[in-house]
C-alpha cells in the first residue's frame, strides 16, 4: 500500500516506511522531525519541471505526462519505492500545500501503475 503525507504532519506508526519525495528539503522541519527512511530527491521532477509546474491546477495533467517521462527514463530513481511497496506499506511524504496536484501525488499514481 502506497500512501501520501505532508511534511508537516507528525509521522504515525500506521505510514510503514516513509520517504521524503522532494527535491528540496521542507521549510521549517528539522531532519529529525520527518522520521524517514530514505530521502530519495530523484525520484521528485527535475528543477526545471518543477517550477514550470509551480503547483499550477491548469498544468496538471501536463506535469503528470512529463514527470511520468522523467521517471521512465531514469528507474533507479523510483525502483526502490516499488520494492518497498512490494514488501509493505509506504508512506511518500511531500511539502506541498496543494494536496490533489503535487509530485506525490503524480509519483504515487505511475508507481501504483507499475505495481
């Protein structure tokens, strides 16, 4: 099972494993506070995705179209999310404020696809 977290929410036992899927470390949170397994900056869009984007509801299904062929041109990035679900639940933790049109989100729906 795959879920999905912001940042600024407190981690719980229930998230199973969790990964931070950000390029940029989460204003304000200190490295502790996240409680993660792994912080897998790969797997988010590029920089330049990622402020063509700007969390823009009119971009979304377009992001969704680029970030998905950034993420098949470089599995690695992604593959040990795959695994991880493979093995139990997985929490990807974002930050987000728009919790519908996020990386997350995008990234959580390409994953699911391949499981």
């Amino acid at each position: 099972m795959i879920k999905l977290k912001r940042a600024y929410q407190p981690p719980a036992a229930e998230d199973g494993r969790r990964f931070l899927v950000d390029r940029l470390w989460p204003r304000g949170v200190k490295k502790d506070a996240l409680a993660l397994d792994a912080w897998l900056k790969d797997a988010a869009p590029s920089t330049e995705l990622r402020k063509w984007f700007n969390h823009d509801p009119d971009k979304w299904d377009e992001f969704q179209q680029r970030y998905s062929a950034e993420l098949d041109a470089n599995p690695a990035a992604w593959e040990p999310l795959l695994q991880a679900a493979r093995e139990g639940t997985i929490t990807l933790v974002y930050s987000a404020r728009d919790e519908e049109h996020n990386q997350a989100v995008a990234l959580k729906a390409y994953l699911e696809r391949k499981l």
